[in-house]
C-alpha cells in the first residue's frame, strides 16, 4: 500500500477513535449537568411554591391542585404531585401520570436514599421515553414531612445528545476529509517533485542528490534482471560464457564478421612494420568477441602494410602472438573508398542519422559506389563461410545493403545487422533518395540491433512508413513473406576486464606520469576528453564549458587543466578539415584567455593514441568529460569507467549518449547548455572522494556485468532461437510438400 495511504488510514482512525471518546466524554459530562439542573429547577418550583403548598396541603385539596399545576407552568415539568408521609396521593395535576403512585415512590426512596435525604430523582421509562421524578420534602421534621413529586420531560435530553453526537460526526467527516486533502496534496507535491527529478536525472539534468535513489531503482532492478539470468545460466558473462554459449545455442559455429574498419591495421613506419589499432568503438567492442569466439573478420585493409601481410587469400592471422582468428581484408580503390566509404557512408548517412547540425549530402554515384562496396563484402563473406547456414554478423551504416545481398546467395544464413549509430525518425530518413534500398538491405538480417529502445521505434516506424511488410509489434519483429527480421535494442559495451589495462600504470603512476610529461604542476586538476575528431563529439562545446568553468568559477584559473586527446579522421572530408581547424582555434583563444608563465588550461594533443596510452590518460584524470552532441552509445564513458579501478574521477557525460542510460551516477548534462556543463565541471572537481567512490564503484559494477560479452551473448542466443523456429517450420514445409506430392 503507498505510504500515503497508510498515512491517511492511519489518521482517520485516529479521529474515529477521537470522536468516540469525545461523544462519551461529552455525554456524561451534559448528563451530569442536566441532572443537577433539573434538581436545582425542582428546588426552586418547589420552594417557590412552598408557602401555597403548605397553606393548602390538607386543608384545601383544589387550591394544592392548583399550585401544583401553576408549578407546571415551566415548559419542562411536565407534571406534579403531592404525596402524604404514608404515600397517600392528595392531589396531582391532569398530566401527572398516574403509574407513579405516591407508595411506590416513596417505598424507592426510602430503600434507595438515606433517611435525612430531603430530595431524590430517579429515570424510570416510560413507552413514549424517558422521563426524570424528583421527589422534594417540605416540611423540617421527618414526622411532618411533605413530599412533592415533579415529573420533568427528559425528552429534549436525549435531543440534544443526539444533537452532540450528530455535530460529532458531522466534525469526524470534515476532518477526515480535511485530512484526506491535506495528504492528497502532500503526495501529490512530493510525487510531482519525485518525478521531476527523475525525468531531470533521466532527461540528463541530473540533480545529484537524487541520484541514490534513481541508483537504488537501477541497483535493485538490475540485480533481479542478473539474478534470473545467473540463475538460468550461471555466472557473469565472459569469454569462456559467450563460447559455451556458442557451443550450446550454435553448434560452435565459426563467426563471420563483416566491419570496415579492421581491429588491426599493419603500417609501415620509419622502424618497420607497425600494428595499430584504430580509434572505434566499433572495434573496441568487437575485437574481444572476436578473441573469444575466432573466426574471421571482413575488413577494408587500409594499412599502408596490410598488403604485405596477408597470405594469397588475403587473410592474416591476429592479434599478433595470440593468433586467435583471422582478417580478411578487401581492397579498394581511390574511386570506391571515395565514393563508399567518404561519400555515402559519411557525408549522407553519418550526418543524416546524427542530430548534430550537419546537412547530409547524396550524390549518386556515391551510392552508386555504395552498393558496388557492399557487394564486393558481401562476396567476400560468402567466400569466409563455411556451411549454407553460417552465422554472420554485419556490423554498422557502412553495410546497409550487404544484408540482403549475403541472404541472397546464402538463404539459410543467420545474418545479425547492428546499426552502431543512432537511426533517426522516419520523417528524417525519408529525405534519403535510397532509404527504400537501406531498409530492404537491412530486412534481409534475421535480427537489426540498435544500441536503445527508441533507435528500434524509429526503424520500425520508417519500415512501417516505406515497405510493404507487415510489423509484428507484440514481438518487435517485421515479416515479409515467410521471413522474420526481429529488431532489438543491444547496448553495446566493452570487455571486461580491459585487456590493455596490464599495460598501463596504476592510477597513482599515472597521475604523477602524465603531469610531469606534459610539464604541468603535480597538483594540477586534469581533465580529459577522448575522441575521434569528428562534429558529432561536441569538442568545441566541451572547450566552451572549460572556459565558462574559469569564467564562473576563479578558483578553478591555474589549477585545472583539460587535455584533449583528439584522433584526426575523415580528414579527405572539408567539414572535418574544418573542424580541425576550428578546435585549434578555439583552444589557442582559451589559452591566449586564461594562460600564465607555468599554466596552459588547454592541451590538445591531436594524434592518434594507442589504447594503453588512452587508458593512461583516464587514469591520471581527475575527471572525464564526454559532450557528444549525438551518440549511439560512446564507448569512452564505459572505458574511463574500466579504467578507474581505484573508484576515483568523475565521468560528465552528455545526455544525447545511450551510455548516459546505462551510466546514471555520471554527472549528466546538456553539452549546448554550457552553464550548465561548467557547474557539472565544478561539481567533479569539488565532490568528496566518497561520493566519487560510491558513484564509480556503482558505474564499475554495471559495466562489468553488462560487458560486450553479454552484449553479443544476447543476440547470438535472440539469433539461435530464430534459426531454430525457422529450421522447424522449414521442416514441417518439408514435410507438407512430401505428403502432398506422395498423395498425388
Ligand atoms: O559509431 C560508429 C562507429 O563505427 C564507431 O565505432 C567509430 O568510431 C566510427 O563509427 C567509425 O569510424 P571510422 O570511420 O574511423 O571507421
């Protein structure tokens, strides 16, 4: 029961129980009163009356009638009688009722009161109700003793009881009410502010105290969800799980992954050959899977060494040492990356599914590249496979159409698309001069993940608005003949524990490390950003909100100092040219601002970094800030996260990131609003390091339970599940056709 109506039950039999010892309190109090009343008004008739009495008493039978009918006078006797010593009755008025003989009374009296009484009352009932006898003596010695006997009219008595008890009710129900608006309005209040904050704190204007509550929610909720699932199959997720997941759900199947990007990129250096690993999430998520599971991975080979390295089917066995599964690389030419990789891929589709204030350009023979691209991977990933019914997983926008084309040649493959992007709502893919061909190409998965819920709504409802399909909404899947896509939202995540982090310092080295690198003072407040260098990261607005720090908060100026780590990409497109040129700009201004002799509050450092150097960095951080202006997931929040085993640094984390759904205790903010985001800056460096540790260890615990294995879990077993049905129900044609043909 809620608490407020616990409260309020409470509270009413509180007054329930009130106005009852009220009543009895109050009518025992009136009935005491009343009762010497009618004592003091007897005295007084009688005595008034006295000297008529005793004039007449024996004498004059008519005169005593009379006197005692004029004490009748008072509205409220309603009778009188005068009775001798020996209860003989001498004279009574009309009304007196005659039941009451003057012996039988006295005969009371005498047996109920003591012998020098010079008065007595008593309530006999009678069939029209109650009413009240006092008997008064007149006379001073007992032998000469009159006795009058008054009948009073009690009637109005018990009216006015009835009249309290009324008034008493009438007072319980307005208090109740009273009580029931009162906490009404209370709960109300307190619900309206309660979800206020939460909306605040989901919407990302996270108001920090309440986060511990929204944590407690997410805490509880996520251990039940942990529970059952641990329960089901036991223990977290990690690579010996996602194997034996495999084994169980897909025969052990080998894994095909098609992704442009390759995990690792073979360079020529001045030292020799190099292996690098490339700035995306994409593939900090994938690589572990890989390395967990083996297989192959279809990747353009965009190393300036790739060619060297691979063997006559194009294929080199990674990661180096370790050789747990293979690359095969494509190759492209100047005409296809241009058109495929820069054109279509991301100067249409990254700024069309992005809300980051970039107009998306469609040229057609970059689609028309597009597709060339996407069957040449295709191809090459059916030449990977080694059964009719492999499992391939196809990864991001640079793949929109390989789905269909694989489906084409290999009908019986499972196929999962994961869209690593957010997709936008219908309205804006509409405006795509190919959106029919990108959706048609994804239909041909048996599953398309997205990272959230609302990436799902917004292709269901695209699909809805441009196919002809029907859209199964109980199961979130689209059919289209006798095939199923399902579509589901998969939060991407990261491994854990990060591989990388053997190689790095622990936090202490790395805070004193990277200060005295970079030449700064010891004590120095770090900050740290982590990207690729692209629009879509808020980079500039994350500069923004560390001047705005400096600007409202002095005591920040020469102590804090924000270290942007940016990795030069898509540079052959103008806009990320510009934008290179912009964030350089914008930091030399703030520099130029706030710098001193020995202080810079800016050092941007725009290479490419490799990741146990990235981890390094989020170690030494006193806190990492995050602004993308539209993300799908950002695996950087999660890494920093990973990082941070010594439960210290703060994550401030923009709310247009799926991360920001997943990692709550983040100081959530709008990257545009820079006020705000330079309040969040100040409240990382101000907030005490138990606060810091509580929040981490929370981001800490959900991170690694939620891992990427658990990621790629979860639709490998959504896929095993489809591939069962469909083998099934592929029978049971089988069967229909051979009962059919043999009854012919
Ligand atoms: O967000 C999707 C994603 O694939 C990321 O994994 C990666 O950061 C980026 O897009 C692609 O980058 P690139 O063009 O360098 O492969």
């Amino acid at each position: 029961m809620p608490r407020a109506a616990r409260f309020l039950l409470l509270l009413l039999a509180g007054l329930a129980l009130l106005t009852v010892v009220a009543y009895f309190a109050l009518t025992k109090v009136t009935r005491d009163w009343f009762e010497r009343d009618i004592e003091l008004r007897s005295r007084l008739a009688v005595s008034s009356a006295r000297q008529s009495l005793e004039n007449n008493w024996r004498t004059d039978r008519a005169r005593l009638t009379e006197t005692l009918t004029d004490i009748t006078r008072d509205e409220r006797i309603m009778g009188a009688a005068a009775c001798s010593r020996e209860g003989e009755l001498l004279a009574a008025t009309e009304a007196y009722p005659r039941e009451f003989t003057c012996s039988s009374l006295l005969a009371s009296m005498r047996r109920d009161a003591p012998a020098s009484a010079d008065s007595w009352s008593t309530t006999p009932e009678l069939p029209s109700g109650s009413v009240r006898l006092s008997v008064t003596f007149i006379g001073g010695e007992s032998q000469l003793r009159r006795a009058v006997v008054l009948v009073h009219d009690v009637s109005y008595l018990s009216r006015r009881e009835r009249t309290t008890r009324n008034i008493l009710i009438i007072a319980f129900f307005v208090l109740s009410l009273c009580a029931a608006l009162v906490t009404l309005i209370a709960a109300r209040l307190a619900w309206r502010r309660w979800t206020n904050e939460l909306r605040k704190a989901l919407k990302g204007g996270a108001s920090i105290e309440f986060l511990p509550l929204l944590r407690d929610v997410r805490t509880l909720a996520r251990q039940l969800a942990s529970d059952r699932e641990r329960e089901a199959r036991g223990g977290l997720w990690s690579p010996e799980r996602l194997r034996a997941t495999l084994t169980q759900y897909l025969d052990g199947e080998r894994i095909v992954v098609l992704a442009n990007r390759e995990p690792h990129i073979h360079e020529r250096t001045a030292d020799g050959i190099a292996v690098l690993h490339p700035a995306s999430g994409l593939v900090t998520a994938l690589e572990p899977i890989m390395r967990a599971c083996s297989g192959v991975w279809v990747a353009h080979g965009s190393g300036s060494a790739d060619r060297e390295t691979v063997d006559k089917h194009d294929r080199v066995r990674v990661p180096p040492g370790e050789e747990s599964y293979m690359i095969r690389r494509v190759w492209l030419g100047e005409d296809e990356e241009r058109g495929y990789y820069y054109g279509f891929s991301n100067e249409g589709l990254w700024p069309l599914c992005h809300v980051a204030d970039a107009r998306p350009t469609f040229r057609a023979e970059d689609f028309a590249q597009y597709v060339e691209v996407n069957r040449k991977f295709a191809n090459a990933v059916c030449e990977e496979v080694d059964s009719d019914d492999p499992i391939i997983l196809v990864q991001d926008y640079h793949f929109a159409l390989a789905p269909k084309m694989i489906r084409e040649r290999l009908p019986r493959a499972t196929i999962i698309a994961f869209w690593h992007i957010p997709w936008p709502n219908a309205e804006r893919i509409g405006i795509c001069p190919w959106r029919d061909e990108l959706i048609a190409g994804l239909l041909g998965a048996s599953v398309v993940g997205f990272h959230t819920q609302q990436h799902c709504n917004n292709f269901i409802d695209s699909v809805d608005a441009f196919m002809e399909s029907r859209i199964d909404r109980e199961s979130n899947a689209i059919v289209q003949g006798a095939r199923r896509t399902l579509v589901r939202p998969y939060p991407i995540s990261i491994e854990w524990p990060v591989h990388w982090l053997e190689q790095v310092p622990s936090a202490a080295d790395a805070h004193v490390g990277v200060r005295a690198e970079l030449g700064l003072s010891p004590d120095v407040l770090l900050g740290v950003g982590i990207d690729r260098l692209d629009y879509t990261k808020g980079i500039e607005e994350r500069l923004f909100a560390v001047d705005e720090l400096l600007t409202r908060y002095p005591e920040f100026r020469g102590k804090f100092t924000f270290i942007q780590l940016a990795a030069p990409s898509r540079t052959k497109i103008e806009r990320y040219r510009k934008l290179n040129e912009r964030i350089d700009e914008v930091a030399a201004q703030i520099n130029a601002k706030w710098s001193t002799a020995n202080y810079r509050p800016i050092v941007l450092l725009r290479t490419h970094h490799e990741p146990a150097s990235v981890f390094r960095y989020y170690r030494a951080a006193d806190l990492c800030y995050v602004s993308s202006l539209h993300d799908g997931m950002n695996l950087v929040a999660k890494e920093f996260v990973a990082a941070r085993d010594d439960e210290r640094g703060v994550l401030v984390l923009s709310q247009f990131t799926g991360a920001a759904r997943d990692l709550t205790e983040a100081l959530i903010v709008n990257p545009y609003d820079l006020r705000q985001a330079s309040d969040a800056l100040a409240a990382a460096l101000h907030m005490p390091i138990d606060q810091q540790r509580e929040r981490m260890r929370s981001m800490r615990r959900f991170v690694s339970e939620f891992n990427v294995y658990r990621w790629a879990g979860r639709m490998l077993v959504d896929a095993a599940e489809l591939r069962r049905k469909e083998r099934m129900s592929g029978r049971l044609d089988a069967m229909a056709r051979f009962t059919r043909t043999g009854n012919s």
